[in-house]
C-alpha cells in the first residue's frame, strides 16, 4: 500500500530549531501536510500545502513553522524554528487522494518524535 516516511526528529533545546521530512514514494497531485500529537492531546492539524505551493498554518505555529514541498524529488518538510516545550509531540505527514482535505482517505507515515526540552 501507499506509504510515507517520516524523518528528522529528536531531542533540541528551547529556542533551537529543527527540519523534519516526508518522502512520499510517487508525485501526488494533490495537498499534503502535517498533523502532531502530544501526549495527553488530541492530534492537530500543523498545517498544510497545496500543489500550487499555497501554505495553511495553525494559529500555534504561525511565524514558526514553515512547510516547503520538493514535487521533483518527492519530499515533503517542516521547518521548525524557535521551538517551544510545547511543541513536543510525534508528528505525521499526509497525502491527499484529492482536493479537499479528507483525513479518512488520506495516506499516512509512521510519525517521528520530537522532544523540545532543557
């Protein structure tokens, strides 16, 4: 089945910054994007880019994070900047099986943890 793969997380201290990435195994022609769950919390959605390069971010992670998309090469990335210990959780990227962000029938990667902490 469709599947993709998460990478980059870790142990960084408040205030420092890390680049998470998705490699998806095809061109999706659709949106895809991020979601995170803390420990204890409901998943929530990070944000999301569309084909034509268009980003949605939560409100929590405005200014912070920034999603960038590589369509040649199948990658997908989170740029985490100026992190807080609030932004602990495991994050999992997603594909779209079309326009309009359908959580149901979207694919999936495994997650990858991210811990802020001093």
């Amino acid at each position: 089945q469709v599947q993709l793969k998460e990478s980059g997380g870790g142990l960084v201290e408040p205030g420092g910054s890390l680049r998470l990435s998705c490699e998806a195994p095809v061109n999706f022609a659709y949106g895809m994007g991020w979601y995170r769950q803390a420990p204890g919390k409901q998943r929530e959605l990070v944000g999301t880019i569309t084909i034509e390069g268009e980003t949605n971010y939560a409100d929590s992670v405005k200014g912070r994070f920034t999603i960038t998309r590589d369509i040649d090469n199948y990658m997908l990335y989170l740029h985490m900047d100026n992190l807080k210990p609030e932004d602990t959780a495991v994050y999992s990227c997603f594909a779209d099986r079309a326009r309009g962000h359908n959580p149901e029938i979207a694919y999936w990667g495994q997650g990858t943890r991210v811990t802020v902490s001093s």
